[in-house]
C-alpha cells in the first residue's frame, strides 16, 4: 500500500492542526467497516421484517459502496490507465450540433 506524502511545511492554525490529526489514514479501510457496518444492518433490518429499516439500511449500504469506490480512486489503489495503441480521437472543429427534436415529452 503506497505511504501518505508528508505533511506541507506551512504551519497551520491550531484548528487546522487539531482537523488534520482528526483525518484517518487509512480511507480504504475505514469505509469497508463503515460499508460492513452498513451491510449488518441491512440485514438485520431485512430479517426483522422492519420495511422502514430496510430502506434506510439500503440507502446506507449505497452510500458505503460509493464511499469504497471513492477511497479506493483517491487512494490509489487502482492501477493508471494504460490503453496503447487506441486511436486519437478528433477533436471537434466547430460548433457541436444541438438536439433539435424535443427530448421531454410535451
């Protein structure tokens, strides 16, 4: 797992500080509890029988799963797009032409 780039040498007011020593360091991990969290009381709520409590568990497990994706993007735990040989695309040289038809419904 890459290590976190050191912190900028700028010192930072005493509420900077106390925020940036509040930050986790592991986003990765503390979103997978949080979806795990998040995916107990799914089920929980789903056995139960509790319909309320399953709409607001699957909300949370969304969440959670974005939240994943999110951290694992900004954590760099994808590999760089590597796509050789692809052709360049065009670039427009003009106008992009707009709908003309109306796409709502009257």
């Amino acid at each position: 797992m890459p290590k976190l780039p050191a912190a900028p040498a700028l010192p930072l007011p005493k509420d900077a500080q106390r925020a940036a020593a509040e930050i986790p360091l592991d986003l990765k991990a503390d979103a997978l509890k949080a979806l795990q969290a998040a995916v107990d009381s799914l089920v929980k709520a789903a056995t139960s029988g509790d319909v309320a409590g399953v709409a607001a568990a699957a909300l949370a497990v969304v969440t959670g799963l974005v939240n994943v994706v999110v951290a694992t993007v900004l954590g760099g735990g994808l590999p760089a797009a590597n796509l050789p040989g692809l052709p360049k695309l065009p670039l427009p040289t003009g106008a992009l032409p707009l709908p003309t038809g109306g796409l709502l419904p009257s």
